[in-house]
C-alpha cells in the first residue's frame, strides 16, 4: 500500500520513506505470525511515529465508536424505559383529569379507582386523623388584629393532611390535601320557623355542601346564605375553602350561626389552577364526599349548594323526601334561562339545557339531590375535574338511570333554586397613613377586619384618598384624627 496513505500532509516522500515502511510492514506480519495466542500485540513503530496518520485515525476512530456503543446501549436502554414510563403516567394522569377512567379503559361509566373516593377506609390513617382532628385547640376569641396572628400560625400547626392519600384512594398525581379546620356538631338553635327543634328529631338531616374561595365578595355571600339556612332545620353546613390553610375568621363566623357546621380547607392540586377554564369547586366538593366517606354515614340527603346560590325555602322541604336522586329546574343558567327535566305524566323524560356536549346527565350543581343510603352502594363515587361534566360524570358514577329520578317542585314547573351571581371586582385599597389607624378611632380595626375578609385594605401610598367629611365637607385626615 504506498506509503502516502500514512505519511503527514506536510512532509514530502521519498523512495527511501516508501521502501523502510514496506519492511516495517513486512516484519510487523512476521511478529503476528509467530505471536502466541492470549500475548499483547507488539505496536507498529511507524503508526507510533505517525501520530496523525489515517490509520492512527482509523484505529483510534474503531475504538472510540466502540466505546460510544457500549455508552449508548445503557443510555437507549434507559430512554426507552423513561419513554414507556411517561407513556403510561400521561396515560392515567390525562384519564384522571378528563374524568375518563383508569389505564384499563372501559366505558364512561367507571373510573380509575385512584380517582375515585368511595374506596375501603383504612382504619389506621383514618383513626390518625381523627386523633389530630380532635386534638386541635379551639381558637381565641379577640379583635381583627388576634385574628391575623391566629391565622397565620393556623397555616403552620393545621395542615392535616389526609390520610385516604397515603393509601392511594386520592391519586398522587393530583396531589389533593384535605385540612378539617373546625366542626361544630351541636345544633344551638332552640326553635326554627317558630317550633322547636324536638319536632323536627325523625326529619333526616341535609348535608349541604358549599364550595367557596377566597375573594372580595366571600364573607357577605357566606353570611347571606347561613341567614337562609338559620330557618332550615335538621341541617349540617359543610363548608369547604379552596385554601391552603384555615381561614380562622371563618372559623369563628360558621361557630356563631350556631348551625351544626363543617368547616374543611381544600385547596385545588396546582396542576389544574393554569387550565382555561379552571375547574373551580371540584376540590371542594370531592373533600366533602370524602368527609361523608370517613364517618360511613348512609343516611341523610346529600345537596350541592353554591355561597352565590338563592334558594326557596320549600325546597329543603322537597329534597328531604328523597329515595335516590330527585331533580328540579334551576333558573338563570345559561341562553335558556333555565336548565331541568322534562316530565311527562310525572316521569322524566328528557332535559332542557343549552349546552349539551353529549352529556347524558345536563343538569346544574344544584338542580339534584342525592340520598346518601342510595349512594353508599356505589363505592367508586366519583367527580372529576372536567369543567362542565362534574354533574354528569358525578351521577353517572353512581349508577343512575332515567327510571329512577323523581322530580320535584311541583313535577320541575316551579322554580325553587336560582344560580344568582354577585358581581365580582377586586378588593379596594384605600390611602390612609397608618399612623390614624391606632386606637384613636373605630377605622384601625374596621380596615383590619376588612383585609381578613378579603375586602379592603388601607395604604399609605397607593390607592385613592380617603375622604373624611364633617358637614358635608371634606377635611384633612389630621384635623379629625389627630
């Protein structure tokens, strides 16, 4: 082979050059020749000097191709692993939040036991829970500024986590955490609508469940609605925030209605706050369910009730006869104004909604009531975070049939529940130096009330001015406050 092919490009040949590396060559086959298996092979001295030939390219190129194989066979090996990994987790996560069931598939009707909150309770964690539930001290009572010192140490000593998602009924993928914050079980109404409440013993109890979240208009809402529920009797409220921690001041508002109350933090898993739209109330219904789930209680009537709700009175009556699932009309829901059954001869037949999607079920939250007895027999109860199909994969879960519904509010002809909406701004900030909010006046502790509730607040920078008046003119904050 000439001697070109090895010698660097920068050096001439000569005939000398070619003839010492064809014996080179030549020796170097003799020594392979008479090598004994198992021994080293002796090295090439013109390929040591030639640092730089092609063949030192060629065999340094040989090895390091091999080196990159046995590299990347460990590394194809682990992305393929990695790969059917994330194949399989995308897989359940994708069918949890879209409510469609477990890996095996199946039909619309059953979902992934992980997602799902009617497995067996786990006697340990749940008696764990319980234990720290009831270790939890009653706050204090004080004025606005206690109150945010309570609060921001009930965020540090009152993250009860839940224990069913140690044992994998909530999935881990949705990351839900459940804090019970405070009940009152003791019903302190002596009488309601003028009788007392010995006569109501044999009703059985509504469980009305509210999912609430933190924003300007929460705490009238709240309270517009607990001076509604004051006049229904054998009632547990069950209020659940879509909150990290405890709001203590709710606390102490549910325990001064007197009403037998709930009172549960249930924030949304993060990775579902980013969707569009978001599905806001899920979690805050499913703590309840799982609420109802812990105590094994079968008998009482279940109700979704919004804060923003308005409700008639006769139809806590209404709800109350419930064998399985009854319905009614909702007003103020959508282009039709209304969304309910259609009956015919005093059975359903048929809805009347605007949007459909292909919903077997297209009802409001609050257009149905569930007996708890009838739901206990289905253990895979189920809600999942599918904006607009929480009602629907809701009763699918359990089981319900068009044979089965029983309608109410005078055969769906009377409406008896509307989905009013307060509207919605943000909360206001106020210009108010700081040193006029001590004990000098009421305002100091108004605006500190104000902020826990989400409603205002006062700053010495930013904001409009407050306007203090005195005979209808406007004055300096100093000449009233100093």
């Amino acid at each position: 082979m000439p001697s070109a092919y090895y010698a660097p490009l920068d050096q001439p040949l000569t005939s000398t050059d070619d003839d010492e590396e064809e014996a080179n060559i030549e020796r170097h086959q003799q020594q392979h020749q008479r090598r004994p298996k198992g021994a080293a092979a002796p090295s090439i001295p013109f390929l040591e000097a030639h640092h730089h030939s092609p063949m030192a390219h060629l065999r340094v190129a040989s090895g390091v191709v091999g080196g990159r194989r046995r590299c990347l066979l460990p590394l194809v090996g682990a992305l393929l692993f990695l790969i059917a990994f994330c194949y399989f987790t995308f897989g359940v996560d994708t069918r949890l939040a879209l409510g469609l069931g477990g890996v095996g598939g199946g039909s619309d009707d059953s979902d992934d036991g992980m997602h799902s909150l009617g497995k067996q309770s786990q006697s340990r964690g749940l008696s764990r829970f319980r234990v720290i539930a009831s270790q939890r001290k009653t706050m204090p009572m004080g004025d606005a500024q206690d109150l945010q010192i309570e609060m921001t140490r009930n965020r540090i000593d009152s993250r009860i986590r839940n224990p069913y998602r140690k044992y994998g009924i909530l999935s881990r993928a949705l990351n839900e955490t459940l804090h019970l914050c405070s009940e009152g079980l003791f019903d302190q109404r002596l009488y309601v609508q003028d009788k007392p409440m010995e006569e109501y013993g044999n009703l059985p109890i509504i469980y009305f469940v509210t999912p609430t979240y933190p924003r300007r208009e929460q705490i009238p809402e709240l309270t517009r609605l607990a001076h509604t529920l004051l006049h229904v009797p054998r009632l547990h409220w069950l209020v659940a925030n879509d909150q990290e921690g405890c709001n203590v001041f709710m606390d102490l508002m549910l325990k001064g209605f007197g009403i037998p109350y709930t009172h549960l933090a249930s924030p949304m898993p993060s990775n579902f706050r980013k969707a569009k739209p978001a599905p806001r109330g899920v979690a805050n219904r499913r703590a309840a369910l799982q609420w109802l789930r812990q105590r094994n209680l079968t008998n009482g009537i279940l109700y979704f009730g919004d804060d923003d709700n308005t409700y008639d009175l006769r139809l806590f009556s209404e709800i109350r006869q419930t064998q399985r699932v009854s319905m009614f009309p909702v007003g103020f829901i959508a282009d039709y104004g209304v969304s309910g059954p259609v009956v015919r001869k005093g059975k359903v037949v048929a809805f009347l909604d605007s949007w459909l999607a292909g919903r077997r079920w297209p009802v409001d939250m609050a257009g149905f009531a569930v007996n708890l007895q009838y739901m206990a027999q289905f253990p895979n109860v189920n809600m999942p975070y599918k904006p607009g199909f929480e009602e629907d994969r809701f009763l699918r879960s359990i089981g319900l049939r068009l044979d089965q519904i029983e309608p109410r509010g005078n055969n769906c002809t009377e409406i008896l529940v509307w989905h009013t909406q307060t509207k919605s701004k943000k909360a206001a900030v106020v210009r108010l130096e700081s040193e006029y909010l001590d004990g000098r006046s009421n305002l100091g502790a108004l605006f500190r009330s104000l902020k826990i509730m989400g409603v205002a607040s006062a700053s010495d920078t930013e904001g409009p001015k407050a306007l203090i008046s005195k005979n209808g003119k406007a004055a300096a904050h100093s000449t009233i406050l100093s």
